[in-house]
C-alpha cells in the first residue's frame, strides 16, 4: 500500500467515524427521543453501521466520487471549490446508500419502503451535508494533518537517529 493510499484510508477512517457517530445519533433521537434509551441504541448500533458504512465509502461511494469529482472541478479551481463539490457528492452517495441500509433495516420490504425511504433521504441530506461541511470535514482535515505531522517528526527524529548511530560507528 503507498504512503498515498494510508493517508486516504486514514482519511476515510476518520471521516466515517464522524459522520457515522453524527449519523446514527440523530436517526436514533428522532426515534427514542433524547433519552438514556436512544443513548443504549446508539452504543449498540454505531459498530454495524460504521463497518458498513466503511466498506460502502471504500468500495463503492469513493472511486466513483473521484471520478465524477475530476469530471466536475478542474485542478486549477480553488481548493475551497474542489472541497465543496466533493463534499456534496460524496455526501450524496453515502446519504443514498446508508439510507437504503438503515430503511432494509428497520423497515424491511414492506409496501411502504419506498416512502419509508425517500422520506428519510430527504430527512438525512440536509443534515449530513451540513455535518460534513462544517463539522466532520473540518475536524478530519484538522487531525488527518496533525496525525501527518506527527508522522512526519517521528520519521525526521528516526533519520536523525540513525545517522548518528551510522556516524558513531
């Protein structure tokens, strides 16, 4: 794996943790309400969630983002534009498929699905889409780049190390 595809996965890691944690609460407190009930549902809820919604984003929702992304935004348009846009897309595709999942879910395929479905779609988007731009997003970029850092400094204090080590010897 490339030292590019870790800091993807990384990134994906903690953009899924976010957004599922956002996610799978306010569905749960619509339900329950705001109660040490809803707090035992989502506890028991958010692990399933997020290794599902981990393997959506990784397999399907990611690769044809930045597909349709590079279709959209050309490189020279500003960072602030390229992150917009893929922030709605992949909003977009993961507010479409986590949906499908929680609606089979907890509604089956019952003669209403649909409603059930298109219903929280449009419950969920605006939601998820603000969450992503103005909390999730920010936060994973913020600590994706601390982390890098981090990263950076110990492979620094490593070289360092051993060329003084070469250097003694």
């Amino acid at each position: 794996m490339t030292k590019l595809q870790k800091e993807e996965l990384l990134f994906g890691l903690l953009m899924t943790i976010g957004m599922v944690t956002i996610m799978t609460s306010y569905n749960i407190v619509i339900v329950f309400g705001f109660n040490a009930n809803a707090l035992k549902h989502i506890l028991a809820g958010i692990v399933p969630v997020f290794i599902v919604a981990f393997i959506v984003e990784q397999l399907i929702i990611n690769h044809n983002v930045q597909k349709m992304h590079k279709l959209i935004v050309s490189p020279d348009d500003p960072k602030f534009k390229q992150i917009v846009m893929f922030s709605i897309l992949m909003v977009t595709g993961m507010c479409l498929s986590m949906t499908l999942y929680a609606t089979l879910v907890n509604v089956g395929t019952s003669s209403h699905f649909w409603q059930q479905y298109f219903a929280a779609v449009a419950r969920n988007y605006p939601v998820a889409l603000l969450s992503q731009l103005l909390v999730v997003g920010p936060l994973a970029r913020a600590l994706h780049a601390k982390i890098g850092k981090v990263r950076r400094d110990m492979n620094q204090k490593q070289r360092v190390e051993l060329a003084h080590s070469t250097a003694t010897n």
